[in-house]
C-alpha cells in the first residue's frame, strides 16, 4: 500500500437501491480517514475516489464484484425513511 495504512481500516457503506438511467443502482462507499472510493452495483465498479492507491482502487472493484449478490442482499434492508427518522 503507498500510504501505508491497512484496508482493515476501511469502513464500507451502502445504500438502498436507487433508479439512475432507468437502471436500479446501489451506491457503496468505502471511506478511510480522509479516503474514499465511491462505487456502484451491479456494475462493480468505482467511479469516484480521492486517497487510495490505484491497486488499493483496483482491489475495491474485485471486492464489489466478488461480493455483489451479499452487498446487493444487505441493500434490499437499508431503509432510508427508518433511518432519517432516527436522526
């Protein structure tokens, strides 16, 4: 890793499924710190980031593609209006 800091330090976020282009998307964050990738499903891919290496960005891919049916199931549970209700 360039910056030295272990991906175990990585907390993941994702959202519920949104309609983009007339396509159901689920948006995933990775956040570091400072750092973060931003990603989509079911593409797996990231399309916004600031702070992780190239290879750390290549292996956040892998990562959504590896474990897309998991991420997309725990989507299906993210209720937005519960959790803006909680605030």
């Amino acid at each position: 890793m360039e910056r030295g800091r272990p991906m175990e330090e990585v907390k993941m976020l994702v959202s519920g499924y949104v309609v983009k282009d007339q396509r159901r998307i689920v948006r995933v964050s990775f956040i570091r710190g400072t750092d973060y990738a931003e990603g989509t499903l079911p593409d797996g891919v990231i399309d916004k980031s600031k702070g992780f290496s190239e290879e750390e960005i290549r292996k956040l891919a892998n990562f959504l593609r590896v474990n897309k049916n998991e991420i997309l199931g725990e989507a299906k549970k993210v209720n937005p209006i519960r959790s803006w209700l909680r605030e």
